[in-house]
C-alpha cells in the first residue's frame, strides 16, 4: 500500500485522462466539438503556466488548466472554488449557493477518484470522470476556471492568454512608444502581465467575467484584480477594449464610465 503523502496519480495522468474523456462520446451532450476544440487548443508551442489553483488567468490548453484543478481538489479534499475571494460590487449571491450545491456533489467523486485510482481500470476510471464531468456540466467547468457568474454574464470559455497579450501588445505598443518614456511602455507591459498572471502574480487573484455590458450589447471579457482595476478584450479576445476603473454603485445609471 502507498504511503499516506504519496499522490494516488500525477496531474500528468489526471490531464491524459480529462482529454480523453472529453473526446468520447460520453461527452457529446456535454461538449460540443466547438468546446472540445476550444478546450484543447493552444495559441503557444508549449503550455502556458498552468496552475495548482484557480490563481490569475487560466493557462492554457483549458483541459489541462482544469485537469491540474481537479487533481488538486481530488488530493487536498477541498474545493478551490471555495478558496475565491469575495469581491465589492462583484454580486454573485444567486449563484453561491447552487455553486456550493454543486461542489457538495462532486466532493465525494473527487474522493472516490483518488482513492480508488490504482485499483481502477482504465474502463472505471473513464466512467468516474464522465460521471463528475456530467455533474458539473459545462457552466461548472468554467467556474473551475474562474469565471465569475453574475448578472449579464454568458457561458463562454475564456480566450487564450496569449492571445490577449497579443492583441494588447499589437493595438499599443506603437502609441505608448510614440507618447512615453520607454520605462512608463516597460511598466505597462509589467502591468498588464500582473493582471493575467505573470511570473510575480502567482498569488494574485484575480475575478474574469465575461459578461454582456449594458450600454452597447457587445459581448466582452474583463480582468480584473482585487483592487477592482482591469482590462477589457471583445469574448473572443480579438480586440483590446481598454483599461477598466474599479466599479462603483449604480454606476451605470449615474453615467460612470471606465
């Protein structure tokens, strides 16, 4: 028998098993091939930072992002959704409790998962995950990726990171080099890696929302930190929208803008 602290499965295996689960059939009212594609695609050679915990903006391929929160949740017992700070102004209270309805659910697959993983077949093993991937659903998974659930927001998957630093870097890097010093263009992109989680924010949590804004209908992805400033990019993170204030109440209706 294993040691207590010795891991019943590595993340590697654990993100070998999320794909080929969510390539099956099991998974066909699930996921559709558009959300299967999304989920394994990557825009870099090589896997962009994924992370233990819901910590700054997922890395990516996706699977592999929730692949390495699932294993974390299977070894440690608890939930990394219950570890997301609570935000001003970010109302999420008519989700809370049907996310924690949710987590109570699956705890216990998470449990029989790791416990029972050497001992599985591979069959089994499939059968499990389909099990909790079906519990969770699709809404479920993006709450794993810390999407924020909240009035106006849709269900959509988050765009690569590196596609949004692109598109950042692409739209100005020309007019901060043009109008400031080399150190203020510097700081900027220093800035901008903080708030998707760079190498020095492994810490930083952040709240992704993709949402519908109110005044224009158009479908955007904000970023933002704990002290409520951020970043906008349309969903599909094609275009950089703006840097973004921290919210205010009412502020909509009293014409703040950001």
């Amino acid at each position: 028998m294993a040691a207590p602290d010795t891991p019943s499965f590595s993340r590697e295996e654990l993100s070998s098993l999320f794909r080929k689960c969510i390539e099956s059939n099991g998974c066909a009212d699930l996921l559709s091939k558009e959300d299967v594609s999304t989920l394994q695609s990557q825009i870099d050679s090589e896997p962009h930072e994924i992370k233990d915990g819901i910590c700054g903006y997922p890395g990516e391929p996706l699977y592999a992002q929730l692949a390495a929160i699932f294993h974390l949740w299977a070894e440690t017992g608890q939930c990394p959704l219950n570890d997301l700070p609570s935000l001003e102004l970010l109302d999420e209270r008519s989700y809370v409790e049907e996310r924690s309805h949710l987590i109570h659910a699956i705890s216990p697959q998470m449990q029989r998962l790791k416990s029972s993983w050497r001992s599985f077949t591979e069959r089994e093993r499939v059968d499990l995950m389909l099990v909790i991937l079906t519990t969770l659903g699709r809404r479920g998974l993006m709450d794993l990726l810390g999407l924020r659930k909240t009035v106006g927001s849709i269900d959509a998957w988050p765009p690569a990171r590196s596609r949004l630093e692109e598109t950042f870097n692409a739209k100005h890097k020309y007019i901060l080099s043009e109008r400031w010093s080399e150190g203020v263009v510097e700081s900027t992109a220093i800035e901008m890696r903080l708030l998707l989680g760079g190498d020095t924010a492994q810490d930083n949590q952040e709240s992704q929302n993709l949402k519908i804004t109110p005044q224009h209908d158009q479908r955007i992805l904000e970023v933002r930190q704990e002290n409520g400033y951020g970043a906008r990019w349309s969903a599909d993170g094609r275009h950089f929208r703006g840097f973004l204030e921290p919210q205010m109440v009412d502020g909509h209706d009293v014409g703040w803008r950001h």
